[in-house]
C-alpha cells in the first residue's frame, strides 16, 4: 500500500492506495466522486477525462499514485452550488447530452480546449475531440455548445 | 398564446443538471452495504467441450467468497436464458431453440461464453481467482461466419444439424417468380449488412442483492426495460416471483438495443446473492463488452427487383441469411423477420414482394436489435436495389422513387407484406430533402470536385419503419411472447404538482422532459412542478420499456389516456366546487371555468380538493386525484422520410469524406423539437459509422478480432460533419397524441445513403461493382485500383 495526498476540487485529501491503483479508481471508490466515468480499458473513450495541474488527462491511464502532489479537478468541482459553469451550462443550452455518461469527460475536455483557445473553431473543436466518444449525439450538438461555451468562459 | 413548457417547444431538459455536474447515478456508482465483487472466466476459444472446471485452487486465494460454475446452475435447478419471439420455419416446423444456460454447460460456443463466475471481497481478488479457475477445454472446429456455418465444418447443437435456425418465408415466391419473369428490367445485387457492436459509452453492470428479512431480491441493472428484466429472469430462469423480486435500472447510459436483453449476468448475481446472503457487484470492461454484448445486423441478401419498361416496380424478391449467434438472444429470431420483411415494400406501391430467411447458429456472441432492427437491413436493401436500378435504366434516381410512391391519398394503404401503412407524404420528404442538400447543383460541385481531383457522389435513402411497438394481439399471432403496450400512472399531489409514472425507459432520449411537456400542456401546470419516474420495478406499476421508438407513441399514449382520466375526474370536482354540471366544464390553461359566465376554479383547488374533500361529491366520486392507464396500440406508426449524402473521395488514399448530409423526416407531430433532432443526429452517426467505419470482425475460427476501440472504428467528432435535418408533419392517425417516434430514423436511413453516395463516385469512376459497407480507405481504394 502508498500513501497519497492530492488537492481534489478545491480539497486537501489522502489515502492509502495499492500501488496499481488507477487515479480514476481512487477518485470514484476511494473518494466516491462518481461523476468521473470509466467506458473502456484502452485510454479512448474519455470518459475519464479530468484535470491534473490545469491539463485534460484521462483518469484511467495513470495511477492515484501519479496524482500524488498534484491539483486535480473532477466534473463536480466545475459549478459553483446551483450555477452552472459557463460550459455546463452550454451543454444544456445547445443539447450536447443524451444519456450523460461521456458529459463529465466531455465537458472537462472542453474546458481545456477553452483554455487554450477562448474561440475555438468547429474544426478546432472537432479535431480536440477526438479522444472523446459520445455514442448518442452524433457530436453535432457537442460541438455547437463547446464553440458556445469556449465563447462564454472567455467573455 | 402557445406555452414555453408544453408541446412544440424546445424545453431544455430537465435531466440536464444532474448529468453536466457529474451527479447522474449510473449503476456502475451505486455500492451496497457489504458488497462484493463477481468476475467472470470466460471461453478464450470459440467451440470446445468442457471436460472439466476446477475451481479448487482459485476457491483457496485471498477474499474468494464463493465460485460457482454450470453444473451448481444446473443442481440449483436454475434455468438457462429465454427466448421471447418464437418463429416458425415455412415448412410448418418452429425455429430450433436451443437451451441457453447462464453459464456453459458441457460446451461453450463463442469466445466470451461464461464457464464460471468467482465472487470475492474485491474486484482484484475476484478477477485474481477468475485466472486460477482451471479449465480443460476440448477445442473443436468452429464456425466463425455463415459461410462457415452453411459448411457444416462445425456443429453447435444437436438438435440444429446443419446449423440453421429456421428457413422463413413471407410472400409466394412462384407468384413472385412469374412476376420476375415478365419485367422489362430484372435488376439484382448481392448485399453485406456489416456486423456492428452497439457500444454504449457506459459498460453493463448488474449488482444482486437479497433482503433475508423480507425475502426480496433485488437487481440493479443497466437495463433499457427493467419489467421485461423481471419477466423473463423472475418467471424463466430463477423461478421467482414478482413481488419479491425487484428490478431497478437507474440512469442508464446508451443502450441502442444492446441493454434491451436479458443477459446471463443479471441471472447470476440475483441468484448468488441469495447464496451468499451479501450483494453482488459486475461490471463489464470494454473489452468484456465487445465479446458479451449482444451484437447487430450481419446479414447476407441477394435481392432482385423486377421493373417494367417505365420504371414501374412489379417485384422485389430477397433471398437474406442472418446470423444469431450462438445462442437466441431474448428477440433475435424477430429482426430478420418480422421486423425486417414486413418492411420490404418500403415507400412503394410494389405489388409483389417476397422474402426468404435462412437464420443461422455461428461460434459468436449472439446477435439481436441494434438501432434499429431489421428496418435498416431492410432500408438498405430496398434503398440500394432502387439507386441502383435507376443506374442501370438511366433514370434519375429520385424521379424513379418518386413515380413509384404510395400516393398521399392512398392511406391507409396494405402492403403486399403484411403491414398496413397508415399515413405519410413520401413526396413531400423527398423534395424538402433535395431542397436542403440543393440537389440541382450536384453537377456543378461535382464537376469542382473532379477539377480538384476528387470523385464526388450524392445517394438518396426514402426510408420507411413501422415504430410504436407494438400492437400486442397482432404480435402475438407473429410468435411474440409477450405484449407490448404501455403503462402510465399520473399522480396529481394535494398541491397541485405532479409525479409520473412510465414503463418506458430514458437512457438519453429525455423522456423527463417530453413527458412532463405533455402534462404541463394538459394540465396547465408549469413543468418544473411534474416529475417523470421511470426504471423501478417496485414504484412503476408495469411496462415494456423502451425500443423501437415506441416510448412516446406507446408510453406517450398511456399517459394521454391517464390525462383523460385525470381530467375527466377533476372536471367532476370542479362542477361540485362551481355547484355546476361535469358536462358545462371547460378545462383550458389550468383553469376550469363555465361557459357563459364568470365561474372559474383553479387546477390547485381541484387537486386539494381531492385530498382535503370537505366540499366533495363523496355519492360520486373517490377522494385523490391519482389515475392509471394502459394503451395497446391500435397500429403501428410509421415514420418514414428521405435522407441524402453527398461524399467526397480521394482516389489517391480511398478516404470518402463525408461532405454533407440532409435528413426530412416525418415523425408526426412533435413534442420537443431540440430533443427529436438530437435523436435524429444521433442515429445519421451510427448510420454513417455502419457505412463508412464500423465492422465487427471474427476469424472463420471464431477469435474477435474488432475487440477493443482500438479494432473496432466508432465514429469520433472528426469523422463526421454538421447535419441538416428538418422535418414535415403527418400526423399518426391512431394515437391521442398524433406521435409516430424519431429514435431510430438516423441509423435506418443513413447507411443507404452514404452507401449510394460511395458507389455512385466509384461508378462515374469506372466502378460498377459496388462494394460493401463500411467503405474503408483500403476498400475504396482497391476499387478503384481494380477498375
């Protein structure tokens, strides 16, 4: 067993983890913050995708013990109580969510994107995307709230 | 003036919030006190006999709590998986239905078959032990496709001995004969529809539970129709009664028909729950998925259609193998049948049509319904056979649909194959769809295309889906084992707000949303006072779930009827309250008032009314305001409509870009228009995946080969384009509600399309054998390097 402490949304935490304990695991059984999804064991899906020292990275391609140190921030540290973050609220604006598993993953991607391009293209959006599946929208309404999105984070 | 939370308008959904701030609650998030974990030994060959299992090794490792394998199922008197659709062969004889246990009995048939399941304190001691269970397998000759199977090179069941599962016909194939022999032009094509995995972003997971206080199992589950769940698995497989067991499937995320079936797995953490007297926990991985999940399509047809020297269509002939798999999956033997031939006369007044289906047993995880089932096999045949007789004939190709349209004025119209349509405007679609893809100016950007040295092509797909699953009394005479109607509860609270009840099932669709619109219009409440509750056995009164876009034209139905109820209930109070007669009451914005004069009461007083019934019509009426309703669909509905793709290939890599793609649909009238786009973007996705990425591969031996997204090509945002989608309204005639259904119209219409995009490009080419879907780079390229 490993010791690890890391800063989750805003939090101090620790825990002791196995060594092969994957950061994803540790944050939905250990901390049971659900909202980050797993949808493969192959690192395409982006289910998983979270945020480590401001970068998207997929939770499910690194070991809690990776993560020791570092600033990390899941899908439920993005709204503030009842107000939803300006991407949150974008995908709901725009439809760009069916059945919300691949949500977390997506949004958290975008926000990175948004970070790194406050008006990203369709294109741009499309090809920033790539690393992450959704089944049910057929990416259409994704990549309208991600352009409307990355516009209202950076107004 | 119209209401902003009612029906027509694009409510933003009610689901929303839980599912952006990451508190949706999936199965997969749920942990029961003292839970543990179930992992699977799985078959790692395709056919072999089991000569032994033994479990004594992995029983001693850390935290094992129990393993089980067939034969303690089979001393347990549990019993295998049930078959819901019974179809008959043409001689008279029923299909071969072979047993199905939960887990392997004496053989497995596919790489995946479950032979044991290790139960322990964690994930990692469970999987840790799955490895240790040692198993002597007997490795037989397997049959990994249906060519295979057809050469009897393997033998699955005894009872099955050249393999096949039936040999169905709809239709009389000498009249059909006779017909083809006359034509002016007989046009035939042999078509593949590809083998696809449904792949919802969410893996399956089943957690067993059992209360030895009250005797209640309970199944958690990531299921599209938990009633259906309890049916088969409590009456079938484990003996147990409904009231004591209860199925729950939460928020479910995707199922596109996959999470539709009863699977081995659910069966087993029930019922070893109760064993071990602790919860149980599986979830599926990815890769466990790929070789579990119920597969789609994997058909083989030749089809032949009969023309006169006008074009006028006389007769389709179709001659279809499909793959079950190796077991039947709970509606497989349906798709190629009854929801496959019966569609075959498409939007046409072909008089003639005749299908012959050959179902057959291979060394692969079974086939069922995947987006669509049976009615874009039998799109893709029909809307390929006509693209490519207007080809051959030199016929523009929506000219030669639109001459032979069931006319506007001609429902409710009989097909030659069994259904009757009941309203449409397939001349309508076609023209809005060739309006917004501008149709006329192909030419010019084709001739820009060839300039850029590029091949460019357009493809039309009218499609046709009889949806609104489905009149039970006519299913039942196909061979359902079931009925398909649809329940609805409306419980109207003392305060005037108002809890749902629906035996369909939303795992994306936001039926919390276009329910609560429906309610919100007939009771003038506004919409964040209703709540729809879906998915639990034990507070949903029963229901057949959701498939075949049957949710709001069934459940959506259900609940209109509840509303009459509810309605016709609070106009009696009301008459009491205004000291009038039920039969002057008008209802209107929440309000009942009086004709002619100035007495009016409120929906609220109404409701406390009927829970506080100081002044109530106690001779007459109950107090509450709670009503129930179950609708049996009177038809099916039929959506129908014409979808257009225009492609762009580079004959130096074969890469076909997809450079737009137009949908008009009609799916009758419209409850929340932002929510049926969605759903039509979604499916043109898994349409256009089939066409141009997806394939599921096995070896002739049986090994999957697509097992994993790193094999198995899903569409991703870059792979595909914005879509234009519109659509015209003909309302169902049979339904309160008007409502046909949108969930599957994308995936039905699409694959034709991109298809007829693709070989049109590779025709002016030069290419004039058409080639099977998906059209990858190297599949296109060796075309045209053929040619």
């Amino acid at each position: 067993m490993a010791s690890v402490s890391m800063t989750i949304n805003g939090k101090q935490v620790s825990g002791e983890v196995e060594g092969r304990t994957l950061l994803v695991e540790f944050l939905r059984e250990h901390q049971r913050l659900t909202g980050t999804h797993v949808g493969c064991d192959t690192t395409q899906c982006g289910a998983c995708t979270i945020h480590m020292n401001g970068e998207a990275v997929k939770s499910c391609t690194m070991l809690a013990v990776q993560a020791d140190s570092a600033e990390v921030s899941t899908i439920e540290g993005l709204a503030n109580g009842d107000e939803l973050h300006p991407m949150q609220e974008a995908f709901r604006e725009h439809h760009g969510l069916q059945c919300g598993f691949c949500t977390p993953g997506m949004i958290m991607s975008a926000t990175a994107l948004a970070k790194r391009n406050p008006s990203p293209s369709e294109a741009d959006v499309r090809h920033w995307l790539e690393g992450n599946l959704c089944r049910c929208t057929g990416y259409h309404n994704i990549v309208k709230a991600v352009m409307a999105g990355a516009r209202a984070m950076n107004a | 003036m119209p209401r902003d939370d009612g029906i027509g308008a694009s409510v933003r959904r009610k689901e929303d919030f839980r599912f952006v701030t990451g508190q949706g609650s999936y199965t997969d998030d749920l942990n029961r006190q003292g839970q543990t974990y179930a992992a699977f030994v799985r078959s790692p060959h395709a056919h072999a006999t089991l000569n032994s299992v033994n479990t004594s090794a992995a029983a001693a490792m850390d935290g094992v709590v129990a393993i089980f394998t067939g034969q303690d199922l089979l001393d347990a008197e549990v019993n295998g998986l049930p078959c819901g659709w019974q179809v008959h062969s043409k001689d008279g004889e029923p299909m071969v239905e072979p047993a199905h246990p939960a887990l392997a009995q004496g053989k497995v048939r596919y790489v995946g078959d479950a032979v044991a399941v290790v139960i322990a304190e964690t994930l990692g001691q469970a999987r840790a032990a799955a490895e240790a269970v040692e198993v002597d397998y007997g490795v037989l000759p397997a049959v990994g496709n249906m060519t295979a199977a057809k050469s009897g090179k393997a033998q699955l069941f005894e009872e099955a001995p050249n393999n096949q599962c039936y040999d169905w016909e709809l239709g009389d194939e000498a009249e059909i004969d006779a017909a083809m022999a006359k034509a002016a032009h007989v046009v035939e094509l042999p078509l593949v529809n590809n083998r696809l995995i449904a792949n919802p972003i969410e893996p399956r997971v089943a957690i067993g539970d059992y209360d030895t206080a009250t005797g209640e199992h309970t199944l958690f589950t990531t299921s599209q129709n938990p009633h259906v769940i309890r049916l088969l698995m409590g009456a079938f497989v484990l003996g147990l009664p409904e009231h004591k067991l209860r199925v729950v499937a939460p928020d479910v995320g995707g199922g596109f028909g996959t999470k539709i079936f009863h699977y081995a797995e659910e069966a087993i953490v029930t019922w070893a729950a109760a064993k071990v007297r602790r919860p149980i926990k599986w979830t599926s991985d990815r890769s466990e998925a790929f070789m579990t999940d119920a597969h789609g399509r994997d058909h083989e047809t030749v089809a032949k259609l009969g023309l006169d020297a006008d074009g006028e269509f006389l007769a389709l002939k179709v001659q279809t193998d499909a793959n079950m798999g190796a077991y039947l999956s709970t509606f497989a033997p349906a798709v190629p049948t009854y929801l496959y031939a019966t569609l075959l006369a498409g939007q046409y007044t072909t008089p003639l049509v005749y299908a012959n289906v050959r179902a057959w047993f291979t060394n692969t995880v079974p086939v069922d319904a995947y987006r669509g089932a049976g009615r874009p096999e039998a799109t893709y045949v029909i809307e390929r056979i006509v693209e490519e007789a207007a080809r051959q004939i030199g016929m523009d190709p929506a000219d030669l649909r639109a001459k032979n349209f069931i006319s506007p004025d001609a429902f409710p119209y009989q097909t030659p194959v069994a259904l009757e349509y009941d309203s449409g405007n397939y001349a309508g679609t076609l023209e809005m769809a060739k309006q917004a893809i501008n149709y006329d100016g192909f030419a010019a950007r084709q001739a820009a295309s060839k300039a850029a040295g590029k091949l460019r092509g357009i493809g039309f797909s009218a499609y046709i889906e009889a949806c609104g699953i489905a009149p039970s009394a006519v299913v039942g005479s196909l061979g359902a084992r079931a009925g398909l109607y649809e329940v609805a509860n409306v419980r109207v609270h003392p305060t005037g707000s108002v809890t749902m009840h629906t035996g369909t099932h939303s795992h994306g669709q936001g039926h919390e949303t276009t329910f609560a619109q429906v309610i919100a219009e007939r009771l003038g409440v506004p919409i964040e006072n209703v709540d729809v509750v879906h998915g639990d056995t034990n507070n949903i009164p029963f229901g057949m779930g959701t498939y075949g876009s049957r949710s709001l034209a069934v459940g959506g139905s259900a609940l209109a009827k509840a509303l009459d109820k509810v309605e016709a209930k609070a106009k009696k109070i009301a008459a009491h309250l205004m000291e009038a007669s039920d039969t002057d009451v008008e209802f209107k914005d929440g309000q009942f008032t009086i004709a002619g004069t100035d007495k009016s009461v409120a929906f609220g007083d109404v409701a406390l009314t009927a829970y506080v019934p100081h002044n109530f019509p106690h001779d007459e009426l109950e107090p509450g305001l709670e009503e129930q309703a179950f609708y049996d669909p009177a038809n099916f509905t039929f959506p129908a409509g014409c979808h257009i793709a225009e492609v762009e290939i580079d004959p130096e890599t074969g890469t076909v870009t997809l450079a737009n793609f137009v949908a008009a649909d009609d799916f009758g009238n419209i409850v929340n228009p932002m929510i049926v786009e969605g759903q039509v973007h979604g499916g043109i996705a898994q349409g256009v995946g089939q066409a141009l990425l997806e394939g599921c591969v096995y070896d002739e031996d049986g090994q999957l080969v697509t097992g994993s997204y790193m094999d198995y090509a899903m569409p991703r945002a870059d792979n595909l384009p914005n879509f234009t989608v519109d659509t015209q309204v003909t309302p169902c005639p049979h339904n309160p509600l008007g409502v046909k259904g949108c969930g599957e119209a994308g995936a039905i219409a699409a694959p034709a399309a991109v298809m007829n995009a693709v070989t049109g490009a590779l025709r002016a080419a030069g290419v004039t054998k058409p080639i099977d879907m998906p059209a990858t780079p190297s599949k296109v390229w060796a075309a045209l390097h053929a040619s």
